[in-house]
C-alpha cells in the first residue's frame, strides 16, 4: 500500500508544506528508469530505491543557518533518513528564496543523522533555477537545502595541529595546501565535475582555464574542508 499526502499550513512569515507521507508498513519504489518528484526536489535513482516505512517528507521557507552561515528559503525535512541513495539529485529554487546569494556560488547541502552537514559542488542551471549532483556513492540524509560556497553549512572542526590553509589564491599556475595530515585534495569546476585529485600538498592548476572552482580537503580522520578557488 502506497499512502500520499499533500498538504499546506500557512503561518505568518512561515510556509510549511507536507508533501509526502508515508505510512507505517508501507513503501515507494522508484525504477532506475523513473524519477520521484518532492515539491521541487527530484530523486532519479542509479539504481531501484525504496522508501519504507513511516515517514514524512515536508519543506519550508525557514533557512538553516549554522554559526551565521545560513541557507536559501527552500529547506525539505524528513522525518526519517533517506538512506542509500544513489543517482541524481535534482533541487528547484525561486529567485525570491536565494537569501541574497549569487547562483554561481549556490552548493547543495544535506545534513547527516549524526547532525554533520556537508555541502556538495553541484551544477547550477540558472535557467531553470535547479542545482543537480550525481551520488556515486550511497546518500543518507534527513534535510537538504542549498547555501553559499563561500559560506557553507559545513562546518569542520579542525585541531590545533591540523589547520587547513591554502595558497595563493587568486592563482594562476598552482595551489599549496597546508595541513599535517592531509589525505585527498579534489578540484571541481562550476558544473561539478571533478578537474584534479591528489594526495599531495601542491596542486599544478596551470592548464586550467580561468574561473571559479570548488576545493575539497579531507585530512586522516576524514573531516573535510572546502574552498572557492579562483584561477586567473
């Protein structure tokens, strides 16, 4: 048994919307050939995913906002974890819920059932006003919104010992990335897609065309840490 739905409470400065209930017992299959739409958030599996048991899934226009970083006015909760997803994600905004961010800088976020947020480089189509990223690699998250690279939700704590530090930037032929324990550097460009991978603490961006790229840090203990790199 399949159980949906929709439904609007409207509050002063505050819209909450329950757009998808399932009920306990029951589940929603999506066929690697199909996709499931959420009010604006798209879910198009690699592989056939299932929703089951008893959850909500609603969306707001409060934004989250994390140590004064804070997200766009589009925000989509479920009450239980979304876990083993793979495939795309595809997340629809309105010009009137960017929150004063510019589209270029827009990165997807999702929140983890630990509480951790990690922000993703997806590809921004301002034309049709979505973000979309490809999971490779199983999903499991209970919120997801967008926010600013340049002032992300994901926030690392990182130890004395183990500060991040990258150099110089602007650049225009390489990157030097300080930190004692690093593990993985990787450089995305605008559309998300994956331009270098190293181990190392330089990075040769010569060959790189000019413009604005995402950089992610991961250390030994897996804490990660982004930067807006800008090539010249």
């Amino acid at each position: 048994m399949k159980k949906y739905i929709l439904g609007l409470l409207c509050l002063p400065g505050m819209l909450f919307s329950q757009i998808l209930t399932v009920s306990d017992g029951a589940s929603i299959s999506i066929e690697n050939t199909a996709s499931l739409n959420l009010g604006g958030l798209t879910l198009a599996p690699s592989d056939t995913y299932v929703i089951s048991d008893a959850n909500e899934v609603s969306i707001t226009n409060t934004p989250v906002v994390v140590e004064g970083n804070t997200s766009i006015n589009r925000v989509y909760d479920a009450t239980t974890a979304l876990s083993g997803f793979t495939g795309t994600i595809t997340f629809a905004y309105a010009d009137g819920e960017l929150n004063d961010i510019p589209e270029d800088d827009l990165v997807l976020e999702t929140l983890s059932t630990e509480g951790i947020w990690t922000n993703h480089p997806a590809i921004v189509n301002d034309t049709n006003n979505t973000l979309s990223y490809a999971f490779a690699e199983a999903l499991e998250f209970t919120r997801i919104t967008a926010s600013s690279a340049n002032a992300s939700l994901t926030i690392v704590e990182i130890a004395a010992n183990d500060f991040v530090k990258v150099y110089p930037n602007p650049t225009t032929d390489k990157l030097i990335i300080v930190s004692k324990n690093l593990q993985k550097s990787i450089l995305y460009n605008v559309s998300g897609q994956k331009v270098l991978e190293s181990d190392r603490n330089e990075l040769n961006v010569s060959e790189l065309p000019t413009g604005v790229y995402l950089l992610h840090t991961t250390n030994n203990q897996n804490q990660l840490s982004t930067f807006k790199i800008i090539k010249k």
